[in-house]
C-alpha cells in the first residue's frame, strides 16, 4: 500500500510517497514506474494539490441501496453518471466558495473516489482491476436548487460543476480493497455521513468496466461512486471533513 500526493514546494510542483510526516520525492510518471530520487520533503512545508490532474471526473448517482430505498429510487440498471468541469477541481485545505450569481442551498456529499491508472476502453469487469490506480477521498459539492430549475431540462452538471465544487484528496491510496471501507463526513464537529462502501450497487470494478464502454478513460481520471444518506446543506463559514480509512482526511473550508 501507497499514498501518493501532488505538491507545491520551492517554486516547483512534484509528486512523492507520503511516509508518516515526510514526502520521499519521485520522479517521471506516477502511473508508469516512478523513480525515487532520493528527495525528502516534510509534509508541514509544502502545498498540497489535487492527487492527479484530471481529463475528467464522472460523478455517478443512485449508486448505494440505502439511499435509494430513502428516496424510494428504483435500482438502476446501469450506472447514472454526469461530468462534473475541470474548473471546479480543489484540493485538500483550499476553499469551497459559493457561487457568486447563487443564493440558494449547497450540500456536501462525501464518497470514495476511483482513480484510474490505464487507459482503458470497453474493459470487463475482470479486467477492470487492472485499470485503477487507487482511490481517494470525494467532496461532491452541489448547488441542489439548480437541478431543478428549469422544469424542461434537469442541471445535474451545472449544479456540479461550479468553481471549487470538484472537492477530492489528499491523496491517492493504493492496495486499498475498497468493499472493506467506510465514508465518514464531518460537519463542524459533528458526523453527519458514515457509510460502507460495501452497500454499494455497482462497486468500482463494475464501473469502471461499465463507463468504459461509454467512453475512453485515461490514467488520472477520477470517477466519484455515488454517495449515501446523511447528505445535508452547508452554511458560509463551514469546515467540512470526508474521512476514508487507509486514504485519510481531505479538510476544507465552506465560505
């Protein structure tokens, strides 16, 4: 098992092993056999930034059995999937900032997030494996009143995609058996998420299987599982923290 991370140091941005309170430095490809270089850099001096830098990041909905029997949804026979834009990419410790031209309610939905480490295009699911790098942790923020604004068209990406709303970190975990994980989110200091990802209805073999054969994924991509009950708004002035054992805490500010 390895975290890596995506820093800020020195004038420079690199990628390293995080090892306890120090980073051990690398070089070349995090998906193609990187190199140590024999660098190490404590963990309090840098800036950290998002794990990888994504093509894309999928974000699926209605994927956990306990929500959808709280909203009484029907199980999906495939996954339910949006685009959530480049732009609203953050990482870890930066902050979640309300949408200027918005006054309506944001929510906060933790999840596990796949990260893909091959490209990979119409794979099966025994194949799927081969293809995920590791995972991280997801704040999935959303302006929930602009789904439905306009009752001809539902805004799933728009309502997603604002800047700073494509929370994920702080770093990507691998050898990770995801079945055995649990989400926890934190509001102010109090639960408000905890969930296991064994509950879930396509697990990440499946998807990434699954999405691939809608489209090409390449390594760096992030797809977001879908979240479960405990979703809820959040106010100007939040600290919002998603937990997920073995990947760790991705921390971040609401303003």
């Amino acid at each position: 098992m390895a975290r890596w991370i995506r820093f800020a140091h020195g004038g420079r941005t690199a990628f390293g092993r995080l090892e306890g309170d120090a980073i051990a430095v690398h070089s070349g490809d995090l998906f193609a056999d990187p190199k140590p270089t024999g660098e190490s850099v404590p963990l309090a001096a840098v800036r950290m930034l998002t794990p990888t830098v994504p093509g894309k990041m999928i974000a699926l909905w209605n994927n956990f059995r306990a929500l959808a029997a709280k909203l009484n949804a029907a199980i999906p026979a495939e996954p339910l999937w949006l685009l959530k834009a480049s732009n609203s990419f953050l990482a870890h410790g930066e902050t979640i900032r309300k949408p200027p031209a918005y006054d309506g309610k944001v929510v906060y939905e933790g999840e596990l997030g796949i990260v893909i480490g091959r490209r990979c295009s119409a794979v099966s699911e025994a194949e799927a494996p081969a293809h995920i790098f590791g995972y991280t942790c997801i704040n999935d923020v959303t302006a929930a009143e602009v789904i439905n604004k306009d009752p001809a068209f539902q805004q799933w990406s728009r309502a997603k995609s604002y800047d700073t709303f494509g929370v994920f970190g702080p770093v990507v975990a691998t050898g990770l058996d995801p079945a055995k994980l649990s989400v926890r989110l934190v509001l102010n200091g109090q639960e408000r998420q905890n969930y296991p990802i064994a509950d879930m209805i396509f697990p990440p073999s499946a998807i990434v299987s699954l999405l691939s054969r809608d489209m090409t994924l390449e390594p760096g991509d992030v797809i977001c599982c879908g979240t479960s009950v405990g979703v809820g708004s959040m106010k100007p002035g939040s600290a919002v923290e998603v937990t997920i054992e073995g990947i760790g805490t991705l921390s971040n500010r609401y303003e």
